[in-house]
C-alpha cells in the first residue's frame, strides 16, 4: 500500500492562483503526454507519485489526453483507485473540454451539450464526483460566450467542479468571459496558457495583461517548450524522446542546428548559475508577474526531481534575462527562416 511522503509538503512553494482562496504549487504536472494507451502505467504511477512525495498537488488532465482519448484520464483515475484516493483532499484535479474528443457534432468545442456530457464522460473514467477545476479548453468562434459560459456555471452548480478556468482565450475575449461568469456568480479563478523563454504570445496576445488586471490565476503550459528547453536535444535527438516516441507535436524539423547553437548558449547560461537549462527555464517563468505554476510534462520520475530543483534556484539577474531575450530573438529568427 503506498503511504505518501511525510516530508511532501517542507519545501513546495504554493502561491494563490489570483485574488481567489485556491493555492496551487509552484510545479504542477500534467499528464498530456506518457499518459496515454502506449506508455508503461508502472513509470506513469511513478511519475504521479513521485510528483505527490514533494509537493505536487496538482495534476492536469483533458479529456482527449491519450492516445486514445480519455486514456490518461483512465489510467489515472486506475492510480487514484490504487493510490491516491485516500488523499483525495490534498488533490487539485483539473479536466478540459473544447478539442475534438468523440465523433459528431457534440464532441468538439464549447457548446452547453458538449461541454457537460464531456464533463460527466470525464468523471466517470477517473472515477470521481467532481474535480477541482473543469476548463473550457479553447476558444470556439462559433458557439455564444454565454452559452459556453453558462454550461461552466451548470458545471459548478451541479457540484461536478470545484473552480472553473479558461485555456488558450486571448486577452479580448478572457475580459468578456470574465464578466460574464462574475455576472453567473461562477468561481473563475484561473487561465491556462502556452508561455516560455521561446513563446511570448501571451505578453502580445493581451492575456498575460489581462490575467493580472482580473487579478486571474495563471498555470503557464509547455514551459520547458516540450523539451526544447532542457538538455534533452543538445547532442543529437535521443531514442527515448518526444520527437522519436510520439513525433504529433515536436518534430526533428523543430531543431534545426542553428537553434541547437543557441539553446547550448542557454544552457551554458544555465551552467554558469549552477543549475541545469530546464531549472532556468522554469525560474525564468516563474517570475515573471502574475504567474502561479509552470505546467510541466515529464517522461520519466528523474525529470520531474531535476525539475524541483528550481525550489532553489535565485531570480535571473537583469543581465542574465537581457542575455536570455538577445538568444530567444536570434531563435526566433532561424525559425522564422526555416519556417
Ligand atoms: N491547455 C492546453 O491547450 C495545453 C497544451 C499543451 C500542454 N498542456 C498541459 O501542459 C502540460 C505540459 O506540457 P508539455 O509536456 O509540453 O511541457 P514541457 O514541460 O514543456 O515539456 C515536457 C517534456 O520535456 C522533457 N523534459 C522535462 N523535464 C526534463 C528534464 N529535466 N530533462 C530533460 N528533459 C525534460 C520531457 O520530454 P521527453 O518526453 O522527450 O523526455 C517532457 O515530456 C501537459 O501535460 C498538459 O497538462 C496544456
């Protein structure tokens, strides 16, 4: 029988996510992918329970995380069942809803009908009664913010979700949806989105702005640029990688070598401060404002404990995150040139 660490919760740093009362660790994991029908469940246990030994309360699902979708919900609701679920209390479970998840007109974006039979499909593969944070996955053009809005507040009166939160909603359209769930009296206290020391859109996009306006949560996703930004791709492409073991969302052609130059120049910045390129990539996130986690994948138990080593790391110097900007612009140039 696991009997989790009596030391996880000495070192983990929480922060409030927004003015709301929910507190999130500093490192979340999510479970997108490695998760899925291919992978091995004794390394994803490990993963989850490795997580939870130093701190990581919170674990983020999908609905469609897989391959299959729905299998990293099932597999980890077979680790609550054997597990986790005596500490269901200490647990922040999040599921989305908004891609394409089962056949038909009803499985895809923010319709009221897809959004809640979504819901009670997750439910019922980790066997649950509610999880903490249900989220509208992407914006969909097409469907009423009040309706996609009005089945988030149905969400939480029917005690299938705790808090709900928005993913991938630009800063226009995260400003309407707010007033709307204020107006529904709904508890919006987070936003998920894609931010790294190679994608900034959301400093463009408004959101990061808008985030801290609404005095919002935000879990920041990918920060690790799904592994760009570690040492992971500095010689060669390993067998055991994300481009070599999935190949759908990073490929070879991502890495050509000019940028590898650069990202060396990362993690030789990375060495001068002592720590490995994945730790300054995540402190990088860190601190900057309004952010409440980083979101991070992990294919291995070691890689999240690599991780947690940004606990100790220090806040970038001012000359450390010019240095940073000057490089993350020279990559933005090689990819726009082999774009
Ligand atoms: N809302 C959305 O639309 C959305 C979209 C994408 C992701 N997400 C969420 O964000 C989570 C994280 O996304 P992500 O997996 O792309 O994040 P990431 O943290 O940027 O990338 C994770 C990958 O980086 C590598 N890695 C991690 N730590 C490492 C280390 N210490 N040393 C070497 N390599 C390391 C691993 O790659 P290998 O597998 O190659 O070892 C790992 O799978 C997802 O699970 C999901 O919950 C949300």
């Amino acid at each position: 029988m696991y009997i989790a660490n009596p030391d996880r919760y000495k070192k983990m740093e929480y922060r409030r996510s927004g003015n709301s009362g929910l507190m999130l660790p500093v490192v979340s994991l999510g479970l997108w992918q490695n998760f899925g029908d291919h992978s091995s469940y004794e390394n994803m246990k490990e993963m989850v329970l490795t997580a939870f030994d130093h701190g990581i309360t919170h674990f983020d699902l999908a609905n469609n995380y897989g391959p299959q979708n729905g299998a990293a919900e099932k597999n980890f609701g077979r680790i609550l069942q054997e597990d986790l679920l005596p500490y269901r209390d200490e647990l922040i479970i999040s599921t989305k809803a908004g891609y394409e998840m089962w056949l038909g007109p009803y499985g895809n974006w923010g319709s009221r009908k897809s959004l809640l039979a979504s819901l009670d499909q997750s439910l019922k593969r980790m066997g649950l009664d509610y999880v903490d944070i249900f989220y509208h996955h992407r914006m969909d053009p097409n469907t009423p913010l009040e309706e996609t809005m009005g089945a988030l507040a149905q969400a939480v009166r029917s005690g299938k979700a705790l808090y709900v939160g928005l993913s991938n909603y630009d800063g226009p359209t995260l400003e309407k949806a707010a007033e709307i769930l204020t107006d529904l009296n709904v508890p919006f206290v987070i936003n998920q989105n894609r931010y790294s020391i190679l994608d900034r859109s959301i400093e463009k996009n408004g959101l990061q702005e808008m985030t801290n306006a609404l005095q919002k949560g935000l879990i920041t996703f990918s920060p690790l640029a799904k592994g760009q930004l570690t040492n992971r791709y500095l010689n060669g492409i390993p067998a055991d990688s994300r481009i070599r073991t999935d190949g759908r969302f990073l490929h070879e052609s991502d890495l050509p070598q000019a940028k590898v130059e650069e990202l060396r120049k990362l993690n030789d910045l990375a060495a001068s401060r002592g720590e490995d390129l994945s730790v300054m990539a995540l402190r990088w996130v860190l601190d900057k404002s309004g952010t409440t986690s980083v979101l991070i994948g992990a294919s291995k138990p070691e890689q999240i404990l690599k991780n947690l080593q940004v606990l100790d790391s220090k806040p970038l110097t001012k000359q450390e995150l010019e240095q940073i900007d000057k490089i993350a612009h020279r990559i933005h140039e090689i990819e726009a040139a082999h774009a």
